[in-house]
C-alpha cells in the first residue's frame, strides 16, 4: 500500500506540472519581465503568503538576496513573512488580515513589485496587502491555485495572474515552487545574458 500511494503522489505531481507547462509558461515569463524591470528601475520585491506560501516567499527573498544558480549582485527582495514582531503586533492591535497590507503600507513604493503567493486565492491578509500594492502604484504577481478565487477580481490590467490548474494544495505548492524557480532563473538570464 505504501509503495503505491507514494507512487500516486509522484505521478499525480508529473501530470500536474505537465498541464500548468504551456498553460503557465506566458504568465511566468510575462511576471519575470515586470520584475526585472522594477529591479532595473532599483525597486525591489515584497513577498507575501500564508503557511507553506509564506515558506515559499522566504525561498524567494533567499534565491534574489543570495543568488540562484550563479554569481551575481545581490538583488532586493523582501519576505513579508518573517518578523515576528510586526507579524503577532499587527495580528493583536489590528487583525490578522491586517499582518501584510501593513507592511506594504510602509515599505512599498510606487515601482515595486508584490509577490502575492495564496493557494485557494482566498487568503483574506493576502487580498488586502494586493488592494494596498495597487494604490501604492505597485505591480502584483499572484500565485494561486483552485480557480485563482478572489484574486480574480482583485487584480489589475497591469499585474500578472499565475493560477495552477489544480485543486490540490499540494500540487498547487509544488507548482507554486517550480514557478519560483522559473522566475529566479529568467531574471539572471535576463540580467546577465543566458548561459
């Protein structure tokens, strides 16, 4: 029993990453040029999410301020995920949808990039730090799953929607990661030429 539900799991993985191929290839280059521009610009990138998004914000920050896969400036990005002490005082004086839109408040600047990362679409904290993003001036990348949800209707012309064409959160953060790693990738291309 064991060999084969992680057999299913494996193949389950494949055929989801095989659909969101094509389906997301054009988004994920299309939110690879907006971020590239905003870095050229000297702007940098807030990311956001919730559970294994908001681990997935942090590999992101991690990837841009470290490197990827080769040498190259440290590029600015910064997971909205991390400081606890904004994170539970925000949570506790406000509400815990407030724990992002707060911190784009006070960090984002017209130029900027938001990298909004929930499953469902749903993510009430996630929605708001978008709504914020968008009066800021900001570009948003969405990553979401199960239809996009109210992400939908929360974007503008301008952002970029990045929706995994399944219902499984797992699937869906597994994508969600190779999407990261894409992005990672087209920006040291773009930026340092193609190897």
């Amino acid at each position: 029993m064991s060999i084969k539900r992680i057999q299913k799991h494996f193949t389950e993985s494949v055929e989801t990453k095989l659909a969101a191929r094509d389906a997301l290839a054009g988004p994920i280059a299309a939110a690879a040029d907006v971020m590239v521009e905003a870095l050229a610009n000297g702007n940098k990138i807030l990311a956001c999410g919730n559970g294994g998004s908001a681990a997935d914000c942090q590999h992101f920050a991690a990837e841009l301020v470290g490197r990827f896969e080769r040498e190259r400036p440290e590029l600015p990005a910064i997971a909205l995920t991390t400081d606890s002490s904004i994170l539970t005082a925000v949570g506790n004086d406000y509400n815990f949808d407030a724990i992002f839109s707060k911190q784009v408040r006070a960090l984002g600047q017209e130029g900027d990039v938001l990298l909004a990362i929930t499953t469902s679409g749903n993510s009430g904290n996630v929605l708001q730090a978008i709504e914020v993003a968008r009066e800021r001036g900001m570009h948003v990348i969405a990553l979401t799953g199960k239809g996009g949800g109210k992400v939908n209707g929360a974007l503008g012309e301008l952002d970029v929607h990045i929706c995994v064409p399944s219902d499984r959160t797992a699937r869906i953060q597994e994508v969600h990661l190779l999407t990261i790693h894409c992005l990672c990738d087209l920006i040291d291309a773009i930026l340092l030429g193609d190897e």
